[in-house]
C-alpha cells in the first residue's frame, strides 16, 4: 500500500467535517491505517493543524494497570504474589506514568509539549489546545466518566468524538451514558490505586461507578442506523466523527429500553 503522508491525513479529517476550532476526543489505531510515514508523530501533527491553536484535542490516557491486583488488571502474576504489586507499583505521576494499551498515538501525545494530563491515577486523560485546562482540571477519583469529568467536560462544550481504526468498544464518551442511565444491576464499586498524598506513596481506596462497556459495540450500531455519523477511510482504517452530545443522549435511552 502507499505510504500515507500527513496531507492524506489532513485531507480524511476535513472530508469528516473538523474543522478550526473543533473540539474533539480521539480514539486511534495506528497499525490498522496501515504505514504511516511518521508514524504517530505525523497523526498528531494532522490533528493539531486542522483543529488549529483555537480548537482542542482530547485522547484517553489510560493507566488502568494501577488498579488493586484482585481487579483482574494484573492478570500475568499469580494470585500469591498480589501483595508485591500492591506494596511497590509505582505511584501515579501524569509526567511520568506511561498508558496501557491506548494505542501509539496515545502515549505520544500524553508526552507532546503544551498537553496537559488529569490527575485520575487509572482513568486519566490528556488534552492539547483552547480547552486543555479546563478539560484536564479537577479529575476526582469518584467521578471517572459523569458530569464534570473531562467526558462531561467535553458534553458541556459540545465536542466530537472521532474514532480511527478503532470501534464503539473503545469509546471512552459512552460512559457518560453509563452514568446518566438508570439500568438493573447499575452499582457503585470500590477500587484502589497508588498515589501520592503529602508526599508520600499510598494504596488509596475510592468509590466509582461500576462500568464494562460490554453493550458499547450495539450501541454503536444502534446510533448508526438512526443517527448522522461522518464517516471516510484512511489507508486501511475506517474514520468516524459524530456529536458526542447526541451520541451521549442516544446511548441514555437505548440503556434505559435494552439493558437488563
């Protein structure tokens, strides 16, 4: 296949509808584009150009892996050595702790001058642009996908989630529908994970919303059939843009009628 260029990139982006100032939260696959002459440098690079310095870009920067061990997170260690995760997994530090399985797009941008990263020590999020502060800002512990979370920052701006080489399953906006929704079974849990409080490395426990996302790639396809969703491809990869606001309020209801 022929090397795609970041005016290929650039070019699938607009025929989507971003645009200057758009505010939009990405989630990527580079190996399904296919070869990327640059590789997530030149995709990032496209982003920022089309969106420009008044517009915002948003990708996940998930640390799931500090999680307790008991999660399933550390699947590769047997159960009796849990206790050496938990006493020695490094504390969370948005400057340094790398992601877990965001993608190579992902865990460049985190590190891209003038991003800016929430303080969530397992659900994080990095952002770039006009709105990156306030994005970023105030990430509780408790609050990893509702209202006043930077997915429900990014509802409140009216922002776009594009998708590129990657489904419904790995988008982190439908969350949002999780916590808004009322659903049997719906329940809060307990999780832990290492930060750093005064100074010093503690295991701290929080209460949040218990979410899989299971559902997500039906929803997906739901919304697709009654909802306008931009699509284009790019290399071998399949891109879409849609309104994370009516994705949000469409997933709400279809979780009110179909999940049990």
């Amino acid at each position: 296949m022929k090397p795609i260029i970041k005016e290929d990139i650039r070019t699938a982006f607009r025929t989507l509808g971003l645009e200057k100032g758009s505010t939009v939260m990405v989630h990527t696959s580079l190996s399904k584009i296919g070869y990327v002459c640059g590789g997530a440098q030149t995709v990032i690079e496209a982003l920022m150009e089309t969106v420009g310095t008044g517009g915002t870009v948003m990708m996940p920067a998930q640390s799931w892996k500090n999680l307790d061990p008991d999660d399933g997170v550390h699947w590769e260690v047997e159960e009796e050595y849990r206790q050496i995760i938990r006493d020695h997994w490094p504390a969370y530090d948005k400057r340094l702790t790398p992601t877990n399985t965001m993608g190579a797009v992902a865990e460049m941008f985190r590190l891209w001058p003038g991003t800016m990263r929430s303080d969530h020590p397992s659900r994080s999020v990095a952002a770039w642009g006009k709105h990156a502060e306030y994005l970023t800002s105030g990430h509780d512990l408790c609050n990893i996908f509702g209202d006043g979370s930077p997915i429900g920052k990014l509802y409140e701006l009216n922002g776009d989630v594009l998708l590129i080489g990657v489904g419904y399953d790995k988008n982190t906006s439908l969350h949002l529908a999780d916590v808004r929704a009322d659903y049997p079974g719906k329940r809060n849990c307990t999780e832990y994970s290492a930060i750093f409080e005064d100074g010093k490395r503690i295991w701290k426990e929080y209460e949040t919303l218990f979410v899989d996302g299971e559902d997500f790639t039906e929803i997906g396809a739901a919304f697709e059939q009654s909802r306008t969703v931009n699509r284009t491809t790019l290399g071998n990869a399949e891109l879409r843009l849609m309104n994370q606001r009516r994705l949000v309020d469409f997933a709400v209801d279809w979780i009110h009628q179909n999940r049990h």
